[in-house]
C-alpha cells in the first residue's frame, strides 16, 4: 500500500485495553505466523515499522494521564511527534489533539 506518489504509507494503530498479541491471546486470527504476516504484507506492501525512539519517549513522558494505558500513550506520543494521524476508533484519543481516522468520537 503507498500513496500516489509512490511514498510508503506510516500507520500508527490504537490498541485499546491491554495490549496482548498473536492468536493464543484470542485476538488475532491472521491464518500464518508473523514472519509470513510481516514479509507477505508489511514489506510487500511497502509499510513502515515505526521504532520507538527518544523524541517520541519525550513526548510520552510530558503526555496527561487521560489515558492510563501507558501503550496507547506511547502510540499517541509517536503519531504526535511524527504528524501521523491515528488509526483508531476510542474518541479518548481525541484529548490529546492528535489527529485521528476511524470511528466517532466518545
């Protein structure tokens, strides 16, 4: 997936709750191990992985406590420092100004 000048998309996901992965965990059911899932699709599809690094654990650490889950602080800290806009459907994210795509607000 790429934008129409070719430009790799960056996607940030808000995981609601608290964040547990991979199909024991009830879930994802994606049918194929991880490597598969992230050769197949993330690099084919030309998406970035974003690191977590010292600018976005800045921003994390100065982020109010609207949300206590410090995983989707963290989330939202990245799509501040990076001018992202959220994937995600919970409207708490709203207080904290960031840009977001999917759902309506809480």
């Amino acid at each position: 997936m790429s934008g129409a000048d070719g430009s790799a998309f960056k996607v940030v996901p808000v995981v609601t709750g608290t964040p547990r992965f991979g199909s024991a965990a009830g879930k994802l059911a994606i049918g194929m191990s991880f490597p598969t899932l992230v050769h197949d699709h993330v690099f084919s599809n030309r998406i970035m992985l974003l690191s977590i690094d010292a600018d976005h654990l800045e921003v994390f650490s100065q982020l109010p406590l609207h949300r206590r889950d410090p995983f989707d602080r963290l989330l939202i800290a990245q799509a501040t420092t990076e001018g992202m806009t959220l994937l995600s459907r919970d409207g708490m994210v709203d207080q904290y100004g960031v840009q977001r795509v999917g759902g309506s607000p809480s």
